[in-house]
C-alpha cells in the first residue's frame, strides 16, 4: 500500500475499533469518574496507617481497587511513610498501583477481551504481593536502611502543637460529575482513536512478519523483548492500551502484550518520577526487578495458557 491508502486504511480500522468498543469505554469513563469523586487518597493512606496488620495484602488490594494517577499513588505513600509504616507495604502499592485499577479492567476487556484483563488484574495482585514479601525480606535484613528520602515525622514528635485541620473532598454535585465525565471523555476519545490510528498506521508500513518475528506466539524472545520495549516506550494507558491492540492485530501475541504493559505502566515517567522523589535505589532496584521478572514470568505463561482459554 502507498501511504494515502495506508492513511486511508489506519483511518477506517480506527473507526471501526472505536464504534465496537465505545459502549465499553462508555463504562469504563464512567468507573473512574466515580471512584475520582469517591476515593480520597489522604483517606487511604490513613487507612493503611492504622491496619498494619496483613498491610502487605491490604496495601496490594487497595492499590488495585483505587484509580489513582502518579501524583495520587506518590501522595498515597507519602502518607504511609508519614507514621513510619514499613517498607513492605509501601513496595506492594508502587508496584502494584500504576498497573490496574477498576475502570482500567473494564477499558482493557474491551479491547483483548475478559480472559486477558482478568489475568491482568491477577498479575497486578500477585506483583504487589511479591513486591512487597521481598521488601519486607530485605527491611528485616537492613538492607532498606535509610532508604527514605524524605525522613519521616512520627505523629507524637511535636506533642505540644495541634495538628492543622486537613481539608475534606468538597461535596460532589452533578455539576461537578458532569465536568469529571466531559473532562475524562474527550480525553480517553481523542487518545484511543488517536493511538489506534497510529497502530494501524504502523501496521500498514511495518510488514507483518516482522511483527510476528518478533513479538509472535513462540518466539524465545518476544515476551523478554516486549517487557524490555515496555521501559521506554510505554506512554500511558489510554495511548498504549489501542496502540498494543493494533500491534496484536499484526501478529503480537498476548503475552508480549501483557508484559509490555506490566513493565510500561510500572516505569512510566510519572511512576518512576514518583518512586524516586521517595526511595533511593535500593527500593527502586526491588520494585522494577518484580515488575520486570513478573512481566516476563506472566507473559509467557500467558502465551502458553491461551489455547486452553479459548
């Protein structure tokens, strides 16, 4: 195909994505604008603060179940880290935190199908868990010792001064509700036809055996490679989510698509920024070796499990 027909085949495929999937995406903005209104992070942090016990599990659960962004899970942690909460937990909502979230469930079933997002959702789960046990492993070892960057400030160290009022979350109202659902919709449109455009752009100037060479089912390196490629080009889920999906379309194998999201949600920008305004690389080296090792440990058993889903 010449350019003009590609552009011209891009354009259509896109568009044919989008009216399949909008009543999913419909579903899924309207998760987010819920859990966005109704879900406080301060709220979640003084959670885990006073459970403790099982908090790597706890942590783990909430940090799946709650849709924050970067800035949310950093101000989550913040919070944790506030009344010297261990390392475990925090490791479990840094790992497992940027990965899924209800309303992203919803968004990538509609896009691989439900077999795919549940084991999405699980590996999330089972990271934060892992991430999480090697933390706790290595703090009872020393080997997290200062380790923080911002040092903690236990709550009885000014004893004399009362704490300021926090500000709650303003009472929502439908005018508010309608400005988070107009707000979030042009956005996630305008990413998931951009993305999906561009996907099947590539796709139509990319030949597909070269897709299938190298992101193929049974191919030794595709999922290692996928998780790798993950690292730097992972923009974010709205963009990535459509872009992978016109990949598997040319020939990627589940597998390699979920590990290329495990490890590009776990590392994008805003999560590493994050981690690293809050631990030293001690921390930083067991968050990215769980998400790294968990991507290709998952992707390839996907890829070896999938016929039996099906």
């Amino acid at each position: 195909m010449n350019l003009l027909e590609t552009f011209q085949f891009a354009l259509g495929k896109a568009a044919e994505t989008f009216s399949g999937l909008w009543p999913i995406l419909l579903l899924s903005i309207v998760i987010s604008v819920a859990l966005k209104l109704y879900v406080d992070q301060d709220r979640v942090a003084a959670f885990l603060k006073r459970n403790q016990r099982n908090s790597v599990a706890m942590s783990t659960t909430l940090a799946v179940a709650t849709p924050f962004c970067s800035c949310g899970t950093t101000a989550v942690v913040l919070g944790m880290m506030a009344s010297t909460v261990p390392w475990a937990p925090i490791v479990a909502f840094l790992v497992a935190s940027p990965l899924t979230s209800p309303q992203q469930m919803v968004y990538s079933a509609g896009l691989f199908g439900w077999p795919f997002a549940v084991t999405f959702m699980a590996s999330s789960i089972i990271l934060g868990l892992v991430g999480g046990a090697l933390a706790g492993f290595a703090d009872s070892r020393g080997w997290l010792k200062d380790q923080a960057r911002l040092r903690p400030q236990r709550e009885n160290a000014l004893p004399n001064l009362e704490p300021l009022p926090r500000p709650g979350k303003p009472k929502v109202t439908t005018a508010m509700a309608l400005r988070e659902f107009f707000d979030l919709s042009w956005k996630l449109v305008l990413m998931f036809f951009g993305f999906s455009f561009i996907g099947y752009f590539l796709n139509g100037l990319i030949p597909q055996e070269w897709i299938h060479d190298l992101f193929g089912s049974g191919r030794i390196l595709s999922v290692p490679l996928a998780a790798l490629l993950g690292i730097p080009f992972y923009l974010n889920t709205e963009a990535s989510m459509p872009l992978v999906r016109a990949f598997m379309d040319s020939g990627m194998s589940a597998g390699s698509a979920l590990a290329f999201l495990i490890t590009g949600a776990g590392t994008s920008i805003g999560a590493l920024t994050g981690a690293l305004a809050i631990a030293r690389w001690r921390v930083i080296a067991i968050v990215l070796g769980t998400l790294i090792a968990g991507a290709v440990v998952f992707g390839m058993a996907y890829d070896m499990l999938i016929p039996f889903m099906l």
